[in-house]
C-alpha cells in the first residue's frame, strides 16, 4: 500500500512539475511575443520610415523649396535693389527746371559784323541736372510780335550742371551796320532744353542791329563754360 502511495505521490509530483515547468514556459513564451511584437513595431516604423522619409523628403523639399524660395525673395530683391541702385547711378540725371536756374543774356559780339548773344543759365538747385541739348527762343519785337529762332548746324555736348556750374548757348547773327534795320528786338523768350516754362530776358543794350529778318538769327545748343 505504501509503494503504491509513494508512486501515485510520484506520479502526482512529476504532473505538477510538469503543469509549473508549461506555466514557466507560458510565460516566458508570452514575454517573448511581446517581446517579439515590440521590436517588430519600431521594424514595422522603420519600414514605414522611408515612405514617412519619402514624405517628409517631399514635404522638406517643398519646405527647402519654400524656405529657398523665401530666400531668393530677398535675395531677388536685394538684386532688384542692386540693379536699381546700378540703374539709378547709370541712369542720366534730370533736366535742369526752368525754377531752378538763374538765367542771363549779354552782349558778347567779337567783331562789328559778327552779333552773339550769350545767355547763361546758372544751376540755382540743390542737385545735378542737365541742360544738353537746344533750348527754345523767341525774339519780341517792339510791335510785341514774336518770332521763334532756328536752330543752327551743330551737334548738342553734354552738358551736366552741378549746384552753382553754368551753361552758355549763343544766338547768332549778322550785324547791320547801315542803320535801317528792319528789326527791332525787345525780349528774348528763353526756355531751356526740355522744359515748358518759360522766362523773358531784356534784348542787351548796344547789341548790333539784326541784319535781314529774325528768321535769319540761328541758336546754338548749350555748353559748359568751363
């Protein structure tokens, strides 16, 4: 009776050895799927990094696109500026405003035959402008007729005129010396190259007479007096 205790106690003792050893291994076999199911997420996020990285890659591209968009705005800008600055150095100064000069005529005849009048435009403003090329003028008759003059053979020189620099054209004519001179000047209408205003200068006194008619007077494009 006892060995067949001891051998159903045997038999019991192996069968829980056996049901603990399973638990153990339950256990340990679950650990290991969690385990195993842990590491496979960062694999499954690791494979769905490059298309998260294709994404992103897209996304950064647009974002390099934007910020490198952004940046050649400035930038872009920062040339316009440039070019406008290179512009504005390149570019020709305005024309000097009728406001702004103060404006002379006198006699300046070399000879008795030969009749010039010098008009001389002073730069009165505070900035460089131009006063190239050939002005308009009228002479005014005593009758108070007045009568544009033509311009003569030659060519227009740069004229630029700093704050206080001068310009000179001529008007030029052939004197009449036998005292019957048809024309009788009172005024010179003045108005300087590309301008519309106008100013009125007294005929100098001690001018020679205008031989022929006032279509014969020509007038000289500008020049620097220095």
């Amino acid at each position: 009776m006892k060995s067949t205790r001891l051998t159903a106690l045997a038999a019991i003792s192996v069968v829980a050895a056996l049901s603990l050893t399973a638990c153990d291994n339950n256990d340990g076999s679950g650990g290991d799927a969690s385990s195993q199911g842990s590491s496979s997420a960062p694999s499954a996020s690791s494979s769905s990094s490059p298309a998260a990285n294709g994404g992103s890659t897209s996304d950064s591209g647009s974002g390099s696109g934007g910020a490198q968009a952004g940046d050649a705005k400035p930038s872009s800008g920062g040339t316009n500026d440039a070019a406008g600055g290179a512009t504005n150095a390149g570019a020709k100064v305005t024309f000097c405003k009728t406001q702004d000069l103060a404006i002379d005529a006198q006699d300046a005849a070399p000879d008795k035959e030969t009749g010039r009048i010098d008009i001389t435009m002073i730069n009165r403003g505070s900035t460089t402008c131009s006063a190239t090329g050939f002005p308009g003028v009228d002479i005014k008759d005593v009758d108070h007729t007045s009568n544009p003059i033509a311009r003569g053979n030659a060519q227009p020189r740069i004229t630029t005129l700093k704050p206080g620099d001068a310009a000179v054209f001529d008007l030029a004519y052939a004197i009449d010396s036998s005292g019957s001179s048809l024309a009788s000047p009172t005024d010179i209408l003045v108005t300087p190259p590309n301008e519309t205003h106008t100013v009125s200068l007294a005929w100098p006194e001690g001018a020679g007479d205008i031989k022929g008619a006032y279509t014969d007077v020509e007038v000289y494009p500008t020049h620097t007096t220095k």
